[in-house]
C-alpha cells in the first residue's frame, strides 16, 4: 500500500464524467433505489466503524450533546461535555442551573445564549412532562425547545436504537451529489432516503454517509479521482478533480490507505 505521501502505483478505473444515466436523466426509480441500496452496502464496507462521533452515556447526554454541536464540531463539543455533564448530571440539575454559569460553560460551542435557552427549555419540559428522563419518540422529541427532526434522530437512533436518518449538512451534500434527492428541504430529505434504504440501515446509513462526506466526499473539493463510490455518483468531477493521485492527496484521515484500496489503488 502507497504512504501517506505517494498515492499509488496503480491507478483506479473512472467512469466519464457526465456519463452516469442518473445525471442525464435516463435512471429508473426502480434503478436509483438500486443504487442507492448499492452506495449503502459499499459505504458499510468502507465505514464498519462508524458512529455518532459525539461523546455520552446516556439519553440526556446525547440530547444536550446534539444542541451543542449546531454550527460547532464534535471535537469541540466533546471537549466541553465532560464538564458540563459532571456539573449537571439529570434534567433537574439543568432545569435549576443558573443561566450564567451554564453560559460560561458552553460558551466555547459558540451560540451559547441561544443554546442555554434551548438546553433549559427543554430540560424544564422534561422534568414538567416526561418525570425526568427523555422521551423515546419523534413527536415528543421535536416537541422539545430548541429540538428538530435532526436532533430527534440522533437521540433516537444512537440512545434508543430506533432507526432514523439524520439529515446534518455532510448527508445532504452528498445524496443530493448522489441524485438520490434533489431537495434542500432537510424534512424532504429525510423522507426521500426513507424511500430509497431500509429501515433498519436508517442510523447506519446516516453514519457512513457523514463519515464519507468528512473523509472524502468534501464540501468543496470532493475526492472524486480516488472515491470508491466514482461509479455510482452521478456528480463525479463536477467540483474535484478526477486525476487519481491528485485527488488521493485529498484523504487524510487514518483510514487513508484502505479507502484508497477499495476506491481501486494498490
């Protein structure tokens, strides 16, 4: 296998860009439901590892976790939980906090005024409605301050292991760069894969897909020339570039080498 530097000797076979029958139109619904069932299956081979890259023990956790992470990276919002969860460890301890120090506290999150509305708010609601502990379905959930479809299915998905598809902004990048949905409405998304995988790969799915948007399928320079998934995206060398040892200089992550290896290089 090539080092981190020297992609490889080998160079992978590439679709021509523009070719794919989804991006002239020509693909059945029968064919993109196929396809996409396909991208799962080869994203779970690239990604058996992945997860929800936030850090919890328990519901409360993972709910007060999510908040955090809007318009912030799981690595800061990980360096700030533990704190945070050691200060206020039930939804009580958050419905009583004071809003200064709670401000203080995730300020690094950055919206904090905004988020310690919704954290309290919602803690409060749990307490008030719920005895305490979160509730384990969507309507409750999004009944929540400061809670969305997105925020729900993380919880329900990762903390309860009922299966949703969270629709963060690396999913809907890449199914749109897919045309496995052309909408940029998040709850249109949402219903659109719904459609297109099974139920039961929902959380998987959304894992794998974020894990592959964070690790090659970039916002603004995508991998294409070294993507295991060249073949089945309509979108390839739309906005990176498809020369392969250019594009292989593109993956850092610390699974570089065998990405790379599925994508085709040796």
């Amino acid at each position: 296998m090539p080092d981190s530097q020297s992609p490889s000797t080998k160079r992978p076979s590439l679709p021509r860009p523009g070719s794919h029958r989804a991006f002239k139109g020509e693909e059945t619904p029968l064919g993109t439901t196929r396809r996409a069932r396909k991208i799962n299956r080869m994203l779970a081979e690239a990604y058996p590892d992945a997860h929800a890259e936030l850090d919890f023990s328990n519901p409360l956790e993972l709910l007060i976790a999510t908040v955090l992470s809007a318009q912030c990276t799981d690595v800061r919002v990980n360096i700030v939980t533990p704190g945070l969860f050691g200060r206020y460890p039930d939804a009580q301890a958050y419905a009583e906090a004071d809003r200064e120090e709670l401000e203080q506290i995730i300020r690094p999150t950055g919206f904090y005024r905004s988020k310690a509305n919704s954290i309290l708010g919602l803690a409060r609601a749990i307490v008030d409605k719920y005895d305490g502990q979160v509730p384990n379905n969507l309507k409750d959930l999004v009944a929540l301050p400061g809670v969305g479809r997105k925020t729900a299915n993380v919880v329900l998905g990762n903390a309860f292991d009922i299966p949703g598809i969270t629709v963060d902004t690396h999913l809907g990048r890449l199914v749109r760069r897919w045309r496995l949905t052309d909408s940029e409405d998040p709850v249109q998304v949402e219903r659109d894969l719904m459609d297109l995988i099974e139920r039961k790969e929902w959380t998987e799915f959304s894992h794998r897909a974020i894990f592959h948007g964070r690790r090659v399928c970039h916002s603004r320079k995508p991998a294409c020339g070294a993507c295991l998934l060249a073949r089945q995206c309509p979108s390839f060398g739309q906005a990176g570039p498809i020369d392969p040892e250019e594009a292989a200089q593109l993956i850092k992550s610390n699974d570089r080498e065998r990405l790379l290896k599925l994508a085709g290089f040796s």
